[in-house]
C-alpha cells in the first residue's frame, strides 16, 4: 500500500460507494490496464465535515452525528477484499482513501492533486433513496463534469431499456 499520495502520480480514480464498486471498478482497471497505470479507489464519506487540510492533503473532520466519533474515515476492509481481486486479475495496482465531504468536489480536488488521467464514477442509484440523495445534493457524476477540468467516465449502474422508463421517471 502506499505510503503518501504522492505514490499515486498518475493512477486512475474511481469513486465507489460502500458496499458496492465492483462494476466501476471492473471499468476503472481496464482504464489503468490500459494506461500502464494504477487504481484507487475512493470512498468519500459526506455525514462528516472537514474542519481543516494540510499541505499534504491529510484532512481533519468530524462526524456530523456525535454519536459516531469513531475516529478518522476509513476504506471498508471487506469491501477492499472484494475489489482487489479485480484489480490483480489485470495486473494494476489497487490503492484505497476515504475521504470526507461534498464528494464531487472531494474526488476532484483527489484526482488533480495526483496527477490522475480520469475520474470513473458510477450512474446514479435507483430506487427513492438515491432520487432524495440526489434531490439535495446533486448527480456525482453531474458535478464532476461541471465543476473540474479531468475526463469523468461514468459506468452505468442499472440500465434499462429505450421503451422502460428512466430511475428518477419512478419516484415522481
């Protein structure tokens, strides 16, 4: 695992979510086969807020339920399990952070700070609970392609046929 950030000059990002990731990830690693390059997968926990960055990136935060003071962000052990093995299938190395805050606006400021070809996210969830999520906070991938200047692929998660009707079409 690498030590610092500045390990991962030039690796493809990709943006996961917990519990998921594998089918941007199985996209993210062709890139990086692709590119002679690395992976790493980000987790960006946005119920905590950053209070302070460090020249080197390290961020402080704490959690907006102060009943979860449970110490810094962390990439889920389990989760890293299932998705490393991807990775090593193709040869690419898989590097893992957690970080906290607006996600598109935390993955962006990842991506730049290390030299990082592209940013691969996936398609919005189905169901209310991604529709409300998105309501208030906006697609992911939406703002990444406004709001930064990096190549955003994204992987559809869900998709559904021309004549079905689209995820947010349901919760209206």
């Amino acid at each position: 695992m690498a030590t610092d950030d500045s390990d991962l000059h030039g690796y493809v990002v990709a943006g996961v979510v917990p519990g998921s990731g594998e089918a941007v990830v199985t996209r993210a690693v062709e890139f990086a086969a692709r590119f002679g390059t690395g992976l790493v997968c980000v987790i960006v926990e946005p119920d905590r807020v950053a209070f302070t960055e460090g020249i080197d990136g390290t961020v402080l935060s704490y959690p907006l339920d102060p009943d979860e003071l449970d110490g810094p962000p962390a990439f889920d052990d389990d989760q890293e399990a299932r998705l490393r093995p991807i990775a090593e299938a193709r040869g690419v190395v898989l590097e893992t952070r957690a970080l906290t805050g607006e996600p598109a606006h935390c993955l962006g400021r990842f991506a730049e700070r290390i030299g990082a070809p592209m940013i691969v996210v996936g398609s919005r969830e189905a169901g209310l609970r991604g529709s409300v999520r998105e309501f208030f906070a906006g697609s992911v991938a939406l703002h990444l392609s406004h709001r930064q200047h990096l190549p955003v692929v994204v992987v559809p998660l869900a998709p559904v046929a021309r004549t079905d009707r689209l995820p947010w079409e349901h919760d209206l």
